[in-house]
C-alpha cells in the first residue's frame, strides 16, 4: 500500500537531482501521459523574489518560490518553483528536475522553464529535451509503483542563474471515488523565500482544514461562480534542522492537511468494499484450510493460516494505479504466489473466514502518526495493511507481510502503531492497538572464559537464547546468511575485544519456533587475551558486555530540543564467567541504575577461581524527553561505566612463577576518579607473615576494575554493521 503523505514536504513532489541515466522507455501511454504545454487557466502564477544575498542564504540550497495550486473540482493541480543556484556545489548537484507522474490516471503538462539571468529570461522549455523512465524508487522495498521519471537535464546552469519552472497534473486517482485530499508544508530543511498554496474549492462540498506545528492560517475569498478562494503566503520561511534519532510518532515539521472526508468512518466504508471479495478460494487454499481444521484448538489454526500466508507468499507488491490502495484478486495472488501487504491480509482473511473466525482487514501506519489522534480523517493516513481478529472477546493484530514469526497467537509480536482502521461498515473511529509479544522479546548471552593458566590461552564458550521477538529477527538472519558468513560474522562479532581468536566449530543453532526460542551454541579459543600494561611488571585483559553496552545509546548532541529514540522493546540480559587456573580473591562489586527510560544492573560475584559478571538490561519506553537529556546521559555514564571489566596480573605469572602468598589484603586507593578499583589475590597455600603478604600486594597484586566510559554505538549482532544502530530502532 502506497504511502499516503504526499506533498507534506514542499519539496516531496519535485526532486532535483545531480545525474539521470539516459535511457527510455517510452510507449503510447507514456508519450501521452508527458506533454509540453500552457498552464491552466484558473492558475495565477505567482511572481519570483529577487535573489538572496550571501548574508541571508542558509547554505547552497535556496528555494526563492515554492507555488502550489489546487482546483479540486478539476481535479489538477499546478506546481511553480524558483530556485536559486548559489554556488559551484549547487551547479554540479542539483541541475536536474525530476517530476514523477502516474500513467495510469494522470497527466503531466510542462508548462514553463526559464534561466533568470543577469536580468534576462531564457526560455528553455522549447529545446529542452525529456527523458521518461520507469525509476521504481521502492524497488529496494520490493515495490514496483509504475510511476515514470520525467527528467530534464539542464544544459549550461552557472552560479548566480535563478532556475524557474512549472508543470500540471491532470487527473487524481479514480480509486478514491473523486474524494479529496492534499497537505503542503509551511517549514521544512530548507529556506524558502516565498511560500504559496492557493485552493479553489467548490462551494456545494465541506473541506475541512488542520495546521500541524504551524500558526500559519488562510485568507479566504468567495469568487463570482460561488467557488472559494483559499490562500496561504509565508515569506522568509526558515528551515528547520531537527535533532537525530527521533521516534517514529514525532513530527517536527509544520504542515498543513486539507481533507474532504467527515470522519473515519466514511473512510471505512470507502476501503472495506475494496477488500470484501466474493471469489471462492483457490483449491491450492481449499486444501491447506482442509489440513488446518484438522488442528485441535483454535489458536492453533490461526497461527497455522498465518504461517502459511507468511512463508508461502513472498512479498512483492504491484502498486500501479488503483491496486496501489485495492488488492488483487485471491486466484491470481496464489497463482504467483506473491503480493503486497493488501493482498496478503485479503488472502488471510479470508483463509481465517473460511475456518468461522471473524478476520478484518486493518489499516495503520508504520510511521507512528497517529500516535496523537492528530489527523484529519483521510484515506492519505496509511501505508500498511494489517489482520484484526476477534476471537473468544480477545483482539488480536497479526501482520501477513512479517516472516519467519514463532510463538504462540497471544505472544506472536506485533509493533506499536498506535491507531488502526478497522475495514467493517460499523467501523465509527480509529481503534486503538496493544503491541503484542513485547514483555516475550529477551536476549540471554552466558560467556565462559576458562583460563588453563596465565599463558593468554584462553577457552571461550558462547550461549545466546533469543525469545520472541528477537527470535523471529534471528530466524530471518538465518534464513539469509550463509553458514560459512555466519561463522565469519559470529567471530568478527567477538574479534574486535580478541585479535587472535579462532573458532572450534562452527556456531551451533536450534530453533524451536512453537515456542519460539533460538538458541546458538559457539566455541572459541584466544590465544593472546593479555595485552601489555602500562605497567611493565603487569598484563592487562579485559571482557566487554557487548549484547548490553549497544542497547546504551547516546545521541550525537547532549544539547536537543526533540525526544530522542530508544530501541523499544528491548530486554538483554549477560552472565560472564571466568574461570582461572586457581583460587582468587576477587572484591564483590554492583551497582543499578533506574532511569525513567531503562533499568540496568550489574554485579561481580568472586567464588574462588570464578568470577561472575551479570548485567542486565530493559528499555522502559520507547523514547526520552528531551527536558530529561541530562538526567539520562548521566545514568547512561553510570550504566556504560560497568559494561567493560578489566582485569591485571603480574607479567611473571605467564611465564609459570609462583602465586603462593599471604590471604590479607588492603583495597588501594582508587587510580583516578574515573575508575573504580579492588584488588585481588591468590589465596595462599603457606604461612607468610605480613611483611612478605604487603610485598607481594606491592609487586605481584592482581587488579579486577570496571572500566568507567562513555557510552558509544557498537554493533547490535553478528549481523550488523558497526555504526549502525540495533535493528527493530
């Protein structure tokens, strides 16, 4: 399903771009769909602002006209721009248009293309040559929307030239039944000079109207054939940065929102007779509804039908003109065995009707924004389609597009998207979703150091249990990753703490997906885990909580006026033990943070020859308010600051001397104030006297201490890159 927030951004609509591929496509309807011609007649273009001097301008990029029209009883629309090319960087990047047009219900008119210039115009638009051709910008996204990239490249552009364009759209998709909808920007990354949205509305239909983030309001004027006026202007609008790393239901940017649709449920009458279908089921689906019914308990067949949908119909979506909002029929989805997330809910649905439960197509955004009850009702709001099923009094939201999922139904993981549209003819308002499987989503990793002596040989064990959530992503990796770039992954994963490790056996893993757990078993040897000290007479190793030190994340800046996003949900919990060749006498350590946003804890635990690190880690909301940054760097200090453990021993124990000292110990002082420090021992096997005990702490002392530092990004898994964030974020 297409999503539907066009023309929030100004510049959503027109791209301009540093380079095209001369290739074409073209056929009979496209040739029709791209013409060279004048602007409408009701379009009042509006007149272009002088240039902005160097002091004004913000950056290379600068917008002197952004002219938006709209004549809804027309259904076409006229687009004018300015834009100013300030500087060598602006020349070489940005002098291309690209304008993207549907075939399949519109037409793109050319109407105007000029190089202001030393007080001149140059009418480009007679010689200028266009290029039509089938981007598919999705396609990353396996979605292929038909649209055609019409592409002028500029000849001859230098510094100081003020490019001015123009182009219409006639036509406006029939699926929507001649229902209107549209939203432009009032601030966004960019300067604009002059900012206009002009709409001629007619006067025997309601519109209603909502500014977001914006104070910016409308001009109105009833015109001679009773039509109304709309007008907005802003001048010298500036651009707005926004913070890194926000949650997906923030929106900082103003906009306004314009919308012919009175409630949700006129939405909801409009999309349910799109999904509602007559048609029998395929006899491929006959027969494995037939299996499924065989199936004991109720829980049991959902699940089933929705595994099938999930592992049978690859996601691929053909969103061309009104199946970009209707699905495909039931026979040719399962004769190709592919479909978008319409035709994967219609197919599910009908698969749980089937079987005499009461399934519903649902409409959502993955985007958060309806968080706030914000939106005006408007078909626009969605770009995913879901499952609802009722069933015994409970609700359950199921997503046919996911994959590889495990569990069972009351624990399968559903996101947080807030509001949904329920597609039934009683459907009155929004309903609201509870996320499902977050409080069964835990990672569980146990590290076993076994140290045969102090040679830096060194057997490492690894067990990861992944549960839920992290479960159905692990699956997916496994499903994707071949073994030999897993085995290959899992050490580098563990090689950036130990240069010199190697595997025993390649990583180990079961899956039992009813219950949906992962579990991986490695094994690895380290054959230099001491490093030098900067003391001399002492080695250095250190063991690093990785699972739990990425999910403490830090934005860039400290100083942000917007919430910064937390990965959510996220509960990872590690067990490092290291066994040595003998007794020691480790001090015990802990410490806890509770922050409003996460819980850690942490604790050492010595018992002769071992040494027991836990960490543990649970997000407790998706985000942090920005008016609580300080607080949560700090507690992030505090937190980060035990995730790394060091440990010291005298140089000449690898060398096989002797550790037969005295039991009494002192804790020394603390190196610096950003380090916390204990020593430990050797239990003695003899009688020293305390003399011989205090030498040995001076020259042969063993120090364990948690590195205190501060919190950086380091990869979530074997699977992703170092520097980027942890998946699900």
């Amino acid at each position: 399903m297409k999503a539907g927030r066009k023309g929030i951004a100004l510049w959503s609509i027109v791209c301009l771009l540093a380079f095209s591929h001369p290739v074409s496509a073209e056929t009979p309807s496209e040739e029709q769909a791209v013409r060279k011609g004048p602007a409408p007649a009701w379009a009042q273009p509006e007149k272009v602002p002088p240039p902005v001097d160097k002091k004004e301008r913000n950056g290379s990029r600068v917008w002197l006209l952004q002219d938006e029209q709209n004549n809804a009883a027309e259904q076409t629309s006229y687009h004018h721009y300015a834009r100013q090319f300030s500087t060598k960087s602006s020349v070489e990047n940005d002098s291309s248009i690209t304008i993207l047009v549907d075939p399949t219900y519109q037409h793109l008119v050319l109407n105007k293309l000029v190089i202001h210039r030393d007080g001149k115009e140059i009418d480009r638009l007679p010689d200028q040559e266009i290029r039509t051709l089938h981007r598919e910008e999705q396609l990353d996204r396996n979605m292929f929307d038909g649209q055609l990239s019409v592409i002028m490249v500029l000849n001859d552009i230098r510094v100081g030239d003020v490019v001015e364009y123009a182009f219409t759209y006639e036509g406006e998709n029939p699926i929507f039944g001649g229902k209107f909808m549209d939203s432009f920007g009032t601030i966004g990354d960019e300067p604009v000079s002059s900012l206009h949205y002009r709409l001629l509305w007619p006067r025997d239909r309601t519109l209603q109207v909502r500014s977001h983030n914006s104070d910016l309001a409308p001009t109105q004027n009833t015109l001679s054939d009773g039509t109304t006026e709309y007008r907005w202007t802003a001048s010298n609008v500036r651009p707005l940065i926004p913070d890194d790393t926000l949650p997906d239901w923030y929106d900082p940017w103003g906009w306004v929102q314009l919308s012919e649709w009175k409630s949700w449920s006129d939405v909801a009458r409009w999309g349910a007779p799109l999904y509602n279908t007559s048609e029998e089921l395929p006899d491929e689906i006959k027969q494995e509804v037939a299996r499924i019914r065989t199936l004991p308990k109720p829980e049991d067949q959902i699940r089933a039908a929705l595994w099938y949908v999930q592992d049978n119909i690859r996601y691929l979506g053909i969103e061309i003109g009104p199946n970009a909002h209707k699905p495909h029929a039931l026979s040719e989805i399962v004769s190709r065995r592919f479909g978008d997330c319409k035709d994967k809910a219609v197919l599910l649905c009908a698969m749980l009707r089937d079987l005499g439960f009461q399934a519903d197509p649902a409409l959502v955004t993955t985007e958060g924004w309806l968080k706030h009850d914000n939106w005006l009702p408007s078909a626009w709001a969605f770009n995913h389609v879901v499952v609802h099923l009722s069933l015994d009094g409970k609700t359950y939201w199921l997503d046919p597009t996911e994959d590889n999922q495990g569990g069972a139904l009351g624990d399968i993981y559903f996101p947080d998207y807030h509001q949904a549209l329920v597609l039934r003819d009683d459907t009155t308002d929004l309903t609201e979703i509870k996320a499902g499987g977050y409080d069964k989503t835990v990672t569980d990793v146990k590290e076993n150091y076994d140290f045969p002596d102090f040679s830096g040989l060194v057997n490492l064990s690894v067990e990861t249990v992944y549960r839920g959530h992290a479960a159905d992503v692990m699956r997916r990796n496994l499903e994707n990753y071949s073994q030999e770039e897993i085995t290959k992954n899992y050490r580098s994963f563990y090689g950036r703490d130990h240069e010199n490790i190697q595997s025993v056996e390649v990583p180990e893993f079961t899956d039992d997906r009813s219950r949906n757990i992962i579990t991986c078993r490695e094994k690895y040897v380290i054959r230099d885990f001491w490093k030098n000290d900067d003391d001399e007479d002492h080695l250095k190793g250190k063991v690093d909580a990785d699972i739990v030190s990425q999910r403490l994340s830090r934005p860039e800046s400290s100083s942000r006026e917007m919430p910064y996003a937390l990965d959510y949900p996220a509960r990872v919990n590690s067990v490092i033990e290291l066994s040595f060749p003998r007794s020691m006498n480790f001090d015990s350590d802990s410490e806890t943070v509770n922050d409003p946003s996460f819980h850690y804890s942490f604790t050492a635990t010595p018992d002769g020859s071992r040494l027991t690190l836990r960490h543990k880690y649970e997000a407790k909301a998706d985000h942090v308010p920005s008016y609580r940054m300080s607080g949560y760097l700090s507690n992030l200090d505090r937190a980060y600051g035990s995730t790394g453990y060091m440990i010291t021993v005298p140089h000449s124990w690898t060398k096989g001397g002797t550790q037969e000292e005295s039991e009494e110990v002192k804790t020394p002082p603390r190196s610096s104030p950003a380090w916390k420090t204990s020593a430990v021992i050797i239990l003695a096997a003899g009688a020293a006297g305390l003399l011989m005990g205090s030498l040995f702490l001076l020259l042969f002392a063993v120090l364990a201490f948690r590195m205190h530092r501060r919190a950086k990004p380091v990869p979530a898994s074997p699977f992703q890159p170092p520097g980027n964030r942890p998946p699900g974020t």
